[in-house]
C-alpha cells in the first residue's frame, strides 16, 4: 500500500474522466427505460451490487480510502468507500473476496456491455460513440489514475495499469 497517496492527489482529474461515463450512465439509464422498465431495473440493480460487494473488497484490502474520496473505477468504489463502513465486522476470508469481487466484476460488465446490444438496434453510431466513451475512460483510469493509487498493488485495475504501462 502506498500511503503517500492518501488523500487522493489527482482528485480533479479523477473527476474530469468520470464525468463522462457517469454522464453516459445516465443517458442508458433513460434509453433503457424507454424500451422497458425491467432492463432499467435491471441495470440499476447492477449499480447496487458493484457497490455493495466492492465495499467488501474495499475492506478486505484495508483500503485508506474507505470513508473518504475514493478514485475507483467507473465511479462505483466512491459509493462503495462509503458502503465499505458497514462491512467492518464482518469476517474477512480469501474465499468470499474473490466471491464478492467476482460478483461485482460480472455486474460491471452487465453495465458496461448490456447496452451495447440495444443501442446498436436504435443506431450503429449510437453504440460506437458509447463504446468509445466506454475505451476512453478506461484508458484514462488506466494511464492517469491508477499509477497513483494507494492500493495500485492489489487491485485489479493498478495491475492492468502496470503491465499496460510497461
């Protein structure tokens, strides 16, 4: 862990390339609910579930963001610092991390990826402009956030930034 890096330096930065994809969050949210209300709560309830088991993680990892401004990806672990609170007591053990930080994975790609195929059926340039605000971010996050996170070590996107930069 690399506590030089509590609080979060980058903070405006982190803020200026979310700020995109929780926009387009947003917008799928708005086109999903005008083709049915199942598949908006059923993106929603994706939302739910990255946070609640990302909070686990969070713990799991003794994370120095938690309670705080916290640079995860997709803006999911700034809710999910908070979240982390309540898992406090609860017994950490390998096993339920990798359970729990699958489980959150999944549901990132249900957002990420559901929208794709119904963006495509409204408008082909529809879907290519949400995927490349989907590739953008993630190389954002990737060059210019994670470098610089406390917990770049552990987590799965500090991994990927560094074979991604080397």
């Amino acid at each position: 862990m690399h506590d030089d890096c509590v609080p979060y330096p980058r903070r405006a930065l982190y803020l200026a390339i979310t700020a995109p994809i929780v926009v387009a969050y947003v917008a799928v949210a708005f086109f999903l609910g005008s083709i049915s209300l199942s598949l908006v709560l059923i993106y929603g309830a994706c939302f739910v579930l990255i946070g609640v088991f990302q909070a686990y993680c969070c713990v799991h990892q003794d994370c120095p963001y938690i309670g705080r401004f916290c640079p995860g990806a997709g803006g999911f672990c700034v809710p999910a610092s908070r979240l982390a609170k309540l898992w406090g007591n609860v017994k950490r053990t390998d096993t339920r991390f990798n359970v729990f930080g699958s489980i959150a994975f999944l549901n990132l790609l249900v957002v990420v990826l559901m929208p794709v195929y119904f963006l495509y059926q409204r408008s082909p340039l529809a879907m290519l402009a949400y995927l490349a605000i989907v590739v953008a971010y993630t190389l954002g996050m990737l060059l210019l956030i994670c470098p610089v996170c406390a917990i770049r070590d552990t987590c799965p996107g500090g991994k990927a930034s560094a074979r991604l930069r080397s």
